[in-house]
C-alpha cells in the first residue's frame, strides 16, 4: 500500500509538473517579442515632439485634444512625447511635470485629454540628442508605418542662438511675443527649449539628430515640421534637407494657438494613403484656414512648405545669383535698398528672400544680375502645377501680401560684423557662396564712400532754421569699401525757391580712409526773407567720382520761428500729443512756474545752445519709454552732462530712464544711481526723507496720463539722496492693459521690489539734479501733482543762501585721486566758476529787491566751516565788494 500511494503521488506529481510546463510555455509565447506578432505597419505615424517644459505647457493639453478628436486609426499613428514642468498650468487640465509617451486615441471629451499614457519618463532634457532619437527609436519599434511625420513642437528663433539679455540688440521692428521675451531673457536657444535643464537644441546639433532619425527609420523623414516661431529659413531647411523630403514651418511667428491639429488629423485619418507632398499641402492649407475666421480666430499668418528634392537646383541658382551679385558689386547700394525695402520677420536681419528678390530686380540692376535674380526667384517659386523650392504657400493679411514663405539671414553691414563667427560655421554657409556675397557686402572690394548723415548748422544754433538765416551743411561721409579714393565731388539740387540757389556743388580733395569717417564741411546757403514759416524744404545731395558708386542722401527741412527763451525754465517733452505732454505743462502752470517748451519731434534733438540759455533757470526732460522715438540720443545726454558741467539744473522724468541709461556712465557718475530692474511693476510710490511730506501718490488711473507700464527701480550711490520709494505693500490694482502708451515689450509677470526700492532721487554737487525712474505725469491727483511739481520747483530755485552751501560743500569736495585727471580738474574748475559767476549774479539781483538778504548770505558764509570758508574766500570778497559798493553809492538801505 505503501509504495502503490508513493508510486501514485509520482505519477499525480509529474502530472501537475508538466501541466504548469506546459502553462509557462504558453503564457512565455504570449508575452515574448519572440512569439509575438510584430506590431502592424501603418500607412502614417505622426510623431509630435513637445518640448514643453517652459511657458507653452499649458498649450499641450489643447493640441492633444485636437488630435483626439479623430484620433489613431487601423491605417494612422498619432504618437506624442510630452515633457512639461508644471509651472505654467493654471489654465490646463495637465497638472504633471516631466516627460510622458501618449498613443493618441479618440474620443468625445474636446476638454479633457483621455489618452492613455504609454510611458512616463521622469525628467528629461528634451535638447538633448539622445532624447529625440529614443523617441523616434521607441515609435519605429512599437508604431511602425511607410510613411513618417516628425513634428518638432516649440519656441523657435530661425538659425540664431539668442544669448540671455541680448533679445533688445537683435529684435527688430516688429518685435516678440511677451511669452517668447521671456524665455529669451533666461535662456540660448534655437528649438527644443527646456526650462527645467536650462538647455536648447542649436541648428546643427539639430542637423546632426536629423541624420541619426533618419538613420532609426531606415529612411528619410517623410515630413518634418516645425511648430515652432520663425524656422522657415533657408539656413534650417538647407541643414534638414538631407534628412527629411519635406519640411513645413513659418518664417514668421506664430500665434500661441499654433497649427490646428483637429483639421491635420482629420484629413490624414480620411486619406491615409496621402503622400508626403499631400500632406505638406494639407497642413499650410489647415493652417491658413484656421485663422481666417475659421476655429483659431482671425489672425495674419503665413506658413509654407519646401521641397528638398529641389535643394541642388535652390543652391545652383542661389551661387549664381550671389557670384553675378559680386561681380557688379558697384551696384552695392541698389542691393542695401531692396535689402531694406524687403518683408521682415520679427528680426531686422531675417529677410524674405522672394520679396528682396523682387525689389532687386525692380532696382534696375544690370541684366547679369536681374537674370539671375529672375532666375533664383522662379526657383523659389516654380510653377503653378509642380511648385518650386517652395511646394506650397499660403498666407492672410496685408502683412504677408509680398511673403514668399522663405526668409533668410541678411544683415546689416554691423549686424554681419555681429554674427559672422556665429553665422560661418551653419552648413548654408560652408556649401553655398551666401557667406561669401554677405562678406562683400559688408566690405567690398572697392571704394564705396557712403552719405551717411547731413548736420544743417543755422545761425544762432538752435536747431531751427528760420527765414532770413544762412545755414552751414556738414556731412558726414564714410570708407566703407577696402580701396581709397582721392577725389569726388559733391552736388546739391533742390526745387525749393526759397533759397539762394537751386544747385551747389563742392570738390572733395580729402576723403577718409578705408573704414574711416570724416565730417566735411560742405556748402552754404540763405534762406529767403519772404519764406513761410512751416515752408517744407528738400535737398537731394549726390556724391560721385571715378569707378565709385554714387551716394545719394535726401535733406528735409521745415521753416520755424526763431526759439525764443521767454521762461525761466524749459519743458522737454517728445510729441506734444503724447499722454504725458498735456499734464507735464498743466503741472507747471499749477506750480506758477513760467516756462517754454522744446517738442523733440518737432523742434528736433536739444542741443547745448539751447540749454545754455536756461544756466540760470532750470530743464525738465521727460522721456515717456524706451522707443527710439522716446530715447535720449548720445549727442543729447553729451549735451544734458554739459549743461551740468556747467552748473546747470535738472529733472529727468520717465519711466524708462533708468532702463536706457543703464549702461550709460552718465547715470552712474552724474546722476549717481545704479539701475536695478526694468518694470518694477509697483505702482503706488512715496516720499520719504521729508519729500513731498511723505505721502504717498498712486500713479496709475485717475486724472493723470496713465502711462506707467515698465517703472524703473534705482539704488543711489554716495551723493545721491532718495526722494521716492516705490510701495510694494500697498493695495495695487494697475493693469498694463488699461494703461495708455506703445507696446513694444512686455511687462514684467511678477510684482515686486528687488532692492532699495527707490524712485526718485535728488543731489546737490555743484549742479542740481533730480531723478525719477517713473513718470510724474502719472500721479492720479491734479491737487498731488501740483504739489509735487511745487516741490520740484522750490529745489530747482533755490536762494542764494542755499546755493552758498551748494558751492561750498562742491568746492571743498576732493576729486577721487584715481579720477583727477586734467581733464576732470579743469572741468571741477569750470563747474565751480560758472556756479560762482550765477550766484554773484544772484546775490545781486535779491539784494536790489531785498537789502536785509544780505544778512542771511553773509551770515551763511560765516557759519561755513574753516575748509568751506577758506575754498569760498574770492566769493566771499566779491560780495563784500559788492556790499561796499551798494552803501557807498546808496543802492542798499542802512543797517
């Protein structure tokens, strides 16, 4: 019995072994890539790469909602790798930061994102290579198709590598977006921006993962797009094109909605069977119909495809235009003006190269140069049916009415002495002549004597040419070839009849050097005694030589009254119908103070004759932001340092100031402050150190001018007191969107003070200054801003007495020893004189009117200390001269 129940629990035991045998088996073949089937080969796989991990997160969850709306289908991939940060998701359903893989499905949620997330990564670098090419690994592995779409989702900047703190120098007329802005100002990046690592994806690193994706896919990329701001480049498509058939992008930006992936997916899923050609058709078709009046709203987009099969016959035709160019380079003026005719792209330097195209063949250029040029032009475009480089185009909006859907990067002569390193190692440089045609360009091998600007001196030196008065011109010429030139002549013509003569001409025996610039004086003319004022009067001035180019220049000049010094003190304000203008001179007349008025745009820049009649008043200047327009020029902050060289009285006012000057010596060491930040974003300011008696003053709403977007914050240095603060803690309701005055940056996304706070200063050293890095006019109170300007005037105007401390206090003042220069010492002694000469003048004047001053000015000269006293000992004797003089002839009463 035994070993019957033993014999039968072996043969039970071996029973129940090869049953789970036989179990393992079967679940190992289920579940082995060995003896599983391979994944299905699909007609597309649409790959999204979203490197969000910066301020467009919150855009994710919106693009992939789209995309669910139709959704992966038997024959359609919808793939994405979404890395976020989390930092930006007030607005989004998507709360996660890191990287997560997403095989995209349909559903009926348009607000909520359903699809299943396939593989969460943890934090990754998107900028990094290796990233991409996983993604791209794991997709041919798992989501296998003929045909590929890689689309790289993101902030872009074309071929350039924006360094942190540079976006002002580089940004051209139209601008950034303030999202964009802000990842600048952080940030180097090209594509694939990423917060969290601090790291971007430059052009060619971008090439070189190209060539690994295609390498993984075992072919090229069948699409490639950029859902990215301004990669519609030549220099970008030239690097993909070895690696993709086509690429789709916008050379310009694009509105934060970006591409509308409900229309994309929607015509892929209906006809899988689509060819990359089709599709590239479908997305610019998509694009451009999302945005007008369509489900993105109405906005002036442009987006475009190209063809890289036609990447030789573009570069052949590029040479030949760039070799032709070079060769009639004496043509180089008619290149620079259809240059800076042509369409941009939010940069000065990125130029639609169809549209520059155009212009240079409408510029009459020689016929090697137009042909090729037409040549490189039908390139670009082909033909209805087959298209050219550029397959498919389409834009709205008169913005983009000359767009050819292509830019590329065509400097300035200073912007390539910029970026040339940068620019010479992009592969377009290196493969192409483009490099090459730029560099002559920039230099060309001839002379090339440029008119660069025309000085028109009148008589009195105002600046404003009035009728009856002869007016010196003087120009400004510059060497901007490699060779020199001996002679050239110069000839004026004018159809005004209102000058003396209609024609001068002028022989120039003297011309600068190559790179050299020399200011030459020119010719004269009168202006007729019968002339109108506001009479527009025009000179069209020519220089020409030998084998030179001919520069031409147009002079434009309007008739004016002489500037007549009325007041006692001067108002500088830029456009008198800006917001701020108005109030300024109603604060003035508050105050009862008499003054003039210099309009910057209509009396042109200030200058130091015109200061200098105001020595023995005072100048207040007002500049309302940081716009060209609004901006104090080099010659004008030359002549602002002058007029207190010489004693002068100042009040700067803006809130932009401090954000101009702050690199200026001029803020550092004349007004003695130091620039904190730009757009403080407080908007409640007061006094302190007794100014204004403290209180406070709101200046945003109200009766001001409300213009207060970006005020400055300032720390003084020694010399400089604080008069205003900015008040972090008080109730703050401002809104830019509310407030009047341009757009042209962003404001800051936080509020708060990052130093001292300060405002406003004021200093006494010799001169009088005072500074506020906010606009005064903004103050909300007509009563609060009276009395500030009153407070402003009473230091401006100061009585003898106090400008006897003034000078005393300056005089006896050393000059660092590593600053006394000559120059310094000599110009300390000139700034004491003319300070010592007004305030004789002074002391003259109130002793005429009031003969018991003389008390009060002797007796502040007495209470000075033994080192004041002795540094005033000449004054001191001129006014006891001055005393001795009044008595004896009776023009003082007796004591």
């Amino acid at each position: 019995m035994l070993s019957q129940r033993w014999r039968n629990s072996v043969d039970n035991k071996s029973i129940r072994t090869s049953t789970a045998l036989i179990i393992a088996v079967l679940l190992f073949a289920a579940f082995s890539p060995a003896f599983s089937a391979a994944p299905e080969e699909k007609e597309w796989t649409f790959m999204v790469f979203m490197a969000a991990d910066n301020n467009l997160e919150a855009a994710t969850a919106y693009d992939i909602n789209e995309l669910e709306k139709f959704g992966s289908t038997e024959q359609v991939n919808f793939v994405a790798q979404i890395d976020r940060n989390g930092n930006y998701s007030n607005n989004s359903e998507l709360k996660w930061s890191g990287a997560r893989r997403f095989y995209v499905t349909k559903d009926n949620e348009p607000d909520k994102m359903t699809s299943k997330m396939i593989e969460d990564l943890g934090d990754v670098d998107m900028a990094d290579p290796i990233a991409l090419t996983d993604f791209v690994g794991w997709v041919k592995e798992n989501y296998p198709a003929r045909r590929y779409a890689l689309i790289l989702w993101n902030h872009g900047t074309g071929w350039k590598e924006i360094q942190p703190g540079a976006a002002g120098g580089d940004v051209g007329d139209i601008g950034l977006p303030a999202g964009m802005q802000a990842a600048i100002n952080s940030i180097s990046y090209n594509i694939s921006y990423d917060d969290t690592s601090k790291t971007s994806m430059n052009i060619p690193t971008l090439g070189e993962t190209l060539a690994k994706v295609k390498s993984t896919l075992g072919q090229p990329i069948d699409l490639l797009g950029f859902d990215a701001c301004l990669m519609q480049m030549v220099e970008v498509a030239w690097t993909a094109a070895p690696h993709a058939h086509y690429q789709v992008g916008s050379p310009d930006l694009e509105p934060e909605r970006g591409w509308p992936y409900d229309l994309i997916a929607g015509a892929l899923t209906k006809k899988p069977e689509m060819e990359a050609r089709e599709l590239a058709d479908t997305i610019v078709n998509a694009y451009n119909k999302s945005y007008v009046g369509g489900s993105q709203g109405n906005t002036a987009v442009v987006l475009s495809a190209i063809d890289s099969s036609k990447s030789e016959s573009f570069k052949t035709a590029l040479n030949d235009f760039c070799n032709a160019a070079r060769r009639n380079i004496r043509e180089i003026d008619k290149y620079e003006n259809a240059r800076n005719a042509a369409l941009k792209y939010s940069y000065g330097d990125y130029v639609d190269l169809g549209h520059f195209l155009e212009l240079l063949i409408a510029e009459k250029v020689t016929a090697e140069t137009r042909s090729a040029a037409a040549k490189l032009l039908k390139t670009i475009r082909g033909d209805r049916r087959t298209g050219g480089y550029v397959s498919k185009l389409k834009s709205n909006g008169d913005k983009f009415a000359k767009t050819s859907g292509l830019s590329i990067f065509f400097p300035t002569r200073q912007g390539f002495k910029t970026y040339h390193s940068r620019y010479k190692v992009h592969s377009l440089a290196q493969d192409t002549e483009w490099y090459n045609f730029l560099s002559e360009l920039a230099v060309p091998n001839l002379a090339y004597f440029k008119l660069e600007d025309v000085i028109l001196e009148d008589n009195n030196k105002d600046g404003r040419i009035a009728a009856g008065e002869q007016v010196s011109v003087l120009l400004s010429v510059r060497n901007l070839g490699r060779k020199p030139l001996d002679s050239a002549s110069i000839k004026c013509v004018t159809d005004s009849t209102f000058l003396d003569n209609t024609e001068f001409s002028l022989d120039l025996n003297k011309l600068p050097a190559p790179g050299k610039v020399e200011l030459i004086q020119g010719f004269k003319f009168t202006v007729s005694e019968e002339t109108p004022v506001h009479s527009e009067i025009s000179l069209n001035i020519t220089l020409s030589g030998e084998g030179l180019p001919d520069s031409t220049i147009k002079s434009t000049f309007y008739i004016k009254e002489p500037f007549a010094s009325t007041g006692y003190a001067l108002l500088v304000i830029t456009d008198h119908f800006s917001p701020a203008s108005p109030v300024l001179q109603q604060m003035l007349q508050g105050a009862g103070v008499k003054f003039d008025t210099w309009d910057r745009v209509f009396d042109g820049e200030l200058r130091p004759e015109v200061l200098k009649r105001y020595l023995n008043g005072w100048v207040l200047v007002s500049s309302q932001d940081s716009t060209p327009e609004q901006s104090l020029s080099e010659e004008e902050l030359s002549a602002l340092d002058s007029f207190l060289k010489s004693g002068g009285r100042l009040v700067l006012n803006g809130q932009d100031i401090g954000f101009v000057l702050r690199e200026s010596d001029f803020l550092r060491n004349r007004c003695k402050v130091r620039f904190v930040q730009d757009d403080v974003n407080v908007h409640v300011v007061s006094g302190t150190n007794g100014f204004a008696g403290n209180q406070s003053f709101q200046i945003f709403g109200g009766d001001g001018a409300n213009n207060q977007k970006w005020p400055d914050e300032i720390d003084p240095l020694a010399g400089a007191e604080p008069i205003i603060k900015y008040e972090e803690g008080a109730r703050d309701k401002a809104d830019d969107r509310e407030m009047n005055g341009p757009n042209h940056k962003p404001g800051a996304l936080s509020r708060g003070i990052k130093s001292s706070g300060v405002a406003g200063v004021k200093l006494i050293d010799g001169y009088r200054l005072m500074l506020f890095t906010f606009g005064i006019e903004a103050i909300n109170s007509n009563s609060q801003r009276v009395a500030f300007m009153k407070e402003i005037a009473s230091f401006m105007q100061p009585d003898s007495a106090s400008e006897v401390r003034n000078l005393a206090q300056a005089a006896s003042r050393r000059v660092p020893a590593g600053q006394a220069s000559e120059r310094v010492i000599l110009e300390r002694a000139d700034l004491l004189s003319s300070v010592e000469d007004r305030l004789l003048n002074q002391i003259r004047e109130e002793f005429s009117k009031n003969p018991q001053s003389r008390d009060r000015v002797l007796g502040e000269i007495q209470s000075l200390s033994t080192q004041e006293r002795r540094s005033l000992s000449k004054l001191e004797k001129n006014v006891q001269s001055l005393l001795d003089f009044s008595e004896e002839h009776g023009t003082l009463g007796q004591r």
